[in-house]
C-alpha cells in the first residue's frame, strides 16, 4: 500500500535488494548521479521537527501528561516528541517503543553506543531502519529521552485489534507501538498517559489476517 | 460483536426468532411483565434529539453545507440530523441513504405513506429495521428531508473499503451508507457536502471478507 501511494502521487520508484545494498547508499548514488536533493527519513533537524508538531500539539492541549509513548524507528518521531514534550513539560517521561525484532535503539540506548540491526523480520515495517541517525536522532534520544522498551509481534498485533475494535481507527503496526507497550503491562504508569499513534498504511491482506487471528 | 459490547455492559439479553415474533413486539410484552421503562431505538423526541446532535455539531462548525448525507434505518438520525441541519441552514439539502434491500423508507418518502420491510439481508444491519416510525420519525422524514437515496450492497462494502484505505476509520455498514452514496456517483452534488459517519460496530470476520473482496 506504501508503493501505491508513493506511486499515485506520480513517483518514480526504484526498486533494490536489501541483501545487496541499503537504501542510504542507492539514494546517496542516485542523488549524485542526478544532481538531486536528498530528503532523509529522519536523521536531519527538519524532519525531526516536523515530526515533533503531534507531541506539541497534544501538549498544547494537555501540558500535565505525566508520560508520553511514542513509536521509534529511525528516531525522527521520537526524538522530535521528545523535544516537544520536554520543551512544554519537563518533568513529563519521555518512552521510546521498538519491536523486540528491531530492537536497535533499545540497545543503543542502554549501551549508550550506536548499534544497528539488519532487516529485521518485524511487521512494523516503519522500524525496518539499520539504526537511529548517527547526526542527530542518536544524540537526541540519548539526552532526551527516558526509557526505551521492546514489544512482540503479538503484543503489537493486539494493539492493531484493540485500536480496531474499541477506537475504530486504522493504524499501522509500527504506528500502535505505543498502545502495545501500554497493553504489554510492561509499563505501569501512575498519572497521565499521552501515546503517539502515526501511521496507517497498512495491507489491507495483512490487517485482514491480524483481525482474523484474533477472533 | 454488538451482542459482545452490551454483555459487556452488564445488560441481560433476550433472543428471539425474528420470523416469530418481532422486537417492538417481545419488548412491550417484557415492558409490561416486569413493569420495566422502555426506550425506542428511534421514534421518540429524546433519541432523535439526541441523533441529531452529530449533525447540530457539524453545522455549528460548518453552517455553510449545502448538502448532508445521512442513514437512515428507523429514522432517528436522518429525522434529528434533518432537524439540526435546517435549523441553522434552511437552504442544505438533506438526504437520507438506505441499503437497496431495505428501501422502506424510500419507499414511504416517495409514496407518502409508511411501508414495510421484514428482515432484509442487507450487510447494514442497523437498517434491518421493519419501517420508519409511525409516530415520529416518517412525519419528520416527510417534513425536513429533501430526497432520498438507495445503494447496493457492492457500494456499501466500496464506502467501508475507502474509510479504512483513504480516511483511517473502521465505520460499519450501515454507517457508510452516506459515503456509499456519494462514491456511487447516483448523486452529483454541487457545492459543499456533509455526511455522517455513525457506529463502528461491526464483526471482525465480516470486516476481514469485505477488506479482502477489494485487494
């Protein structure tokens, strides 16, 4: 669904082999071969604070949240959350979810070292990144961030069902993360609880097969 | 999954064969055994009040419509959104959308008299009911809705598959029927268009079949 709606804006995809390269080096190659401006995923200020603008708002709304979840891939979102979060809200703690397949930036953090992970067989297909951003992302979760946690992919799956069942809204499975760390009982917050929920381009055949499983 | 939710909520419940008997039938006769208050599911001033509230909220916000969409089962919503929408703007069009296969209440609107159906195997099945009401909802029907509408189960299932690819929203059928219509093409609005979107409880499995019918 990704491919089609990057295609139906009218772009030329180019497709490659995780195997063979990744996607940081083909792009790098294309934009020099072609003369193009490159716009990372989330390693660069911009989108980082683009990516914050949801946590400003929930906090513009709700300044006295207690904690704030919020998905983590390459840490574009959970780095700019956390900024926003902490800006408005300081005493506000701050938790980064991965899966337990992509747990890169779980041992990243707690190593306090950057480590990476290779295609990792998650359905949260948005946390497939090698690692959080050597730039920016890294250095901002390590200094504002609380706690980082893993999730399993039935954990994250029970999240897609109950956002489905109970909140009638369509996310996709890196997108529930947060709800999945809440539903895990991993965590057990005291006080206010804000979760980002980002994203619902999901498969249609892979929703289907989720929804089914839990009937 | 609605028989689920209202376990959930402590309710007693009471099956019944609909080729035997019907509702308005067994709950008067329960109402009366056990000396119990009664609440329509549509023909009576404080539900549709109460249904009409999603629509006073829109055209509060949006008093410039010139077109609402709405369901229309026993009449409640369609007669209370109507109400709300020609309140604040006598000029909006308002258009009642029933299933192709429980089409009374287009029926009745046309013929100005109240007409039947009895169990339509329509996928809507808040529309499953026998008629509008007879105290209520067909006088308000007459009086403030302009035009009514009908649409195929294959347009239902289309409208269900666009909420959750395009707008993120698990709506169930007989939710979608205002969407239904419009992505029907059967109307060609000019100008501003509102719909109501109501309920998402619909069974996973049904869901599931109608996300896979459209992959």
């Amino acid at each position: 669904v990704k491919r089609a709606a990057t295609a139906g804006y009218g772009a030329e995809i180019i497709e490659y082999d995780p195997e063979e390269t990744t996607r940081e080096e083909l792009s790098a190659k294309i934009r020099d071969e072609r003369d193009l401006i490159l716009i990372p995923p989330y390693d660069h200020p911009h989108i980082i604070a683009g990516q914050g603008t949801a946590a400003f708002e929930l906090f513009t709304d709700h300044p006295d949240l207690d904690y704030l979840l919020t998905p983590c891939g390459g840490g574009g979102l959970l780095s700019g959350s956390a900024i926003a979060a902490k800006g408005i809200n300081p005493n506000c703690k701050v938790i980064g979810v991965e899966p337990e397949l992509a747990d890169d930036a779980t041992r990243s953090f707690y190593s306090r070292k950057l480590q990476t992970v290779k295609n990792p067989p998650t359905i949260a297909d948005g946390t497939r990144t090698p690692s959080l951003g050597n730039n920016y992302t890294f250095p901002l979760v390590l200094d504002y961030v609380n706690e980082m946690l893993t999730v399993t992919e039935e954990q994250i799956k029970m999240a897609l069902r109950f956002l489905f069942t109970r909140m009638k809204l369509v996310v996709e499975p890196s997108g529930a993360l947060g709800i999945a760390a809440l539903l895990s009982g991993k965590l057990q917050p005291e006080g206010k609880v804000g979760v980002i929920l980002s994203g619902g381009n999901v498969d249609n055949k892979i929703f289907s097969t989720i929804l089914l499983e839990g009937s």
